[in-house]
C-alpha cells in the first residue's frame, strides 16, 4: 500500500499519483460510497456525530418492525430527514465523479446512500435528465424521496408537506389507499434484485474499486469491494476515518471526499 499520507488534507502527491494512475489504466471501474461523501454536504452520516437522531439509533427506526410499532414516529423521521436533505447541495466529490462518468467510459457509481446527491450532481454536470442517466448510481438502499405502498407496492415521487399528527394524515396510496412508506431498504429486508445483479456484476469485472466514505459494515452492500477485491480490482480508499476495508486498500487516501475525489478523477 502506497503512503497513506496525515491528517486530513495532506494526503502526499505520490498517493494522489498512484490512486489516479490505478483509475486511469482501469478500463472497468466500480465506485462505492457512503454516508461520507455527502458529509461536506451537511448530511449527518449513520455512525458520525450527529448520526444519533434524539435518542433512536437508525437500525430502531429503519426497519419494519419499527415502521409496524409506530409509523407516525418513523414517518417524523424521514420526514426530518428529508426536510434537512432538500436543503443539502452536491459538493465538489459528487460533482468530479459524475463530470468524470460523462468523460469516460467504463465507470459504474454504486451507493448506498438514500439522499438523492448523486443523481442531483449528475443532472447538475449533465445539464439535463436524459444525459445524466449515464452518471446516475445504482442505488441498492433506496431514496429517501420516493414512496411505497404498503398494499400494492406501486412505487410514486414523494408529495407534498408530511402531517405525522396522526395514522389518517400519513401519506396513503392513490391507487389502494394503503398506508404508504419510504421506498427505502430497511434493516432486514431484501435490497432491490437488479440493483444487486448490477453491483456486483460491476464489482465482478472490475480493475479497480474507489471506495469512498463508508465503514462498510452494512451487507449484502458491504460486499461488493471484497468481490472486486477477488476480482483483482486495485481498491483505492478515500475518507478521513478507519474502516472495515483497511486490509483491502492498495491506495489509502486519509482526508475527506471535496478535498480528495475532484484530485483523483478531475
Ligand atoms: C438484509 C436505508 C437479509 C435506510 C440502510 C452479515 C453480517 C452482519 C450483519 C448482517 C449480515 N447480513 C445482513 C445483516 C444484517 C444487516 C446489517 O448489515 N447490519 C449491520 C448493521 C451489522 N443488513 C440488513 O439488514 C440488510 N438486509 O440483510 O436482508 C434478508 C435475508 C433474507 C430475508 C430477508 C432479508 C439491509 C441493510 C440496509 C439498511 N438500510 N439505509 C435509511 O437510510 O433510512 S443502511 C444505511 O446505513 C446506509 O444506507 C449505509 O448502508 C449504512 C451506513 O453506513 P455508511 O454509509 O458506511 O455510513 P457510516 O456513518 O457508517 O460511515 C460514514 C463513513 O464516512 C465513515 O467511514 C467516516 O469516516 C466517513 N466520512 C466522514 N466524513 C467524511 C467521510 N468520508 C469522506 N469524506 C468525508 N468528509
Ligand atoms: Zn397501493
């Protein structure tokens, strides 16, 4: 592993070089992020300061018995969480990675975040819907801004203001009038078949994995960079913290994504 480098913001020139160099010769590359990459955004991560939501932590609200316990107080949840994202920009890590999608080929972002900021980068750089699907992510968690019905599953944009006052003022289907709930993965459930066949599918063929800001312990996600890992990926790591994938990393860069990502691929 090439010198990982000090604190934050000083990652050495020669890890820069060897992390651009590895993506560079990779005709196929996978990306995988976190929770971190949207850190600079101002999108608490799970597990970081501020992860901690009143005295709940996210594995108590982001499941189904959770949900079946009291949907009001899941519903204030992602209701605060969606308020508190709309606010929330891409910052300059999501912006360098869907400029570098749309400039080259081979690349496929996969992400477990539910935030939206990546496919807001892509639109952002692309400058329109069509031309940002080749830089959008395969999202294997779900997004926070779209619904499920609990009935009949059709799936709907988010609408309008959320009023958690009571069951009957929850958002219901139109189509059933089932009570309806983020279309999130929750702890305990199946993520999306096709987003799992196109994650590690990508992760599969793979000459390198850039992973960036994610602890790695949630799975079946967690899994795609040891796959790319076996695959014989060079896995170039970039967030300021300690992993699960430190042992992986053939380049570790140790700093955050705004500064790191536009240095690697822009
Ligand atoms: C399932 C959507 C099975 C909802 C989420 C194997 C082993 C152990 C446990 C399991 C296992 N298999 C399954 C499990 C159980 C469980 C699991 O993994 N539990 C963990 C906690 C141990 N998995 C599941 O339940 C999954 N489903 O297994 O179903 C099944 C089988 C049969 C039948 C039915 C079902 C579903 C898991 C998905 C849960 N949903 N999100 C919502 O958002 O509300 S997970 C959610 O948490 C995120 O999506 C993400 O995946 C995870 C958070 O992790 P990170 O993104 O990594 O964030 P974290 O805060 O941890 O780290 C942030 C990182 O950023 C840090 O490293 C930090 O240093 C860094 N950072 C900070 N600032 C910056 C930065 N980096 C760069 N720049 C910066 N500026
Ligand atoms: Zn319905």
């Amino acid at each position: 592993m090439s010198d990982p480098g000090g604190a934050a913001g000083t990652v050495s020139a020669e890890a820069i070089a060897a992390a651009r160099a590895a993506l560079a010769r990779a005709l196929r590359v996978v990306v995988f992020t976190g929770a971190g990459v949207s850190a600079e955004s101002g999108v608490p991560t799970f597990r970081g300061a501020g992860g901690l939501w009143k005295t709940f932590k996210p594995e108590d609200l982001a499941s189904p018995v959770a949900f079946g316990r009291d949907p009001r107080l899941v519903w204030e949840w992602y209701g605060w969480r969606r308020e508190m994202v709309g606010r929330c920009r891409p910052n300059a890590a999501h912006l360098a990675l869907a400029r570098w999608m749309l400039g080259r080929a081979g690349v496929t972002l996969v992400s477990q975040n539910v935030d939206d900021l990546h496919e807001r980068a892509a639109r952002e750089a692309a400058g329109g819907v069509e031309a940002a699907r080749r830089a959008e992510p395969v999202r294997l968690h779900g997004s926070l801004f779209h619904d499920r019905c609990t009935r009949c599953a059709c799936r709907s944009e988010a609408r309008g203001a959320l009023d958690t006052t009571g069951i009957a003022t929850l958002p219901h289907c139109p189509e059933c009038g089932g009570l309806l709930r983020p279309d999130v993965v929750w702890f305990g459930e199946m993520l999306p078949a096709r987003s799992v066949e196109a994650a590690f599918a990508a992760a599969g063929e793979a000459e390198a994995c850039l992973v960036i800001g994610t602890t790695g312990a949630v799975y079946p996600a967690a899994g795609v960079v040891h796959t790319a890992k076996s695959a014989g990926a060079q896995v170039v790591i970039v967030d300021p913290g300690r992993t699960e994938y430190e042992d992986l990393a053939d380049v570790r860069l140790v700093g955050p994504a705004g500064e790191i990502v536009p240095r690697i691929v822009g």
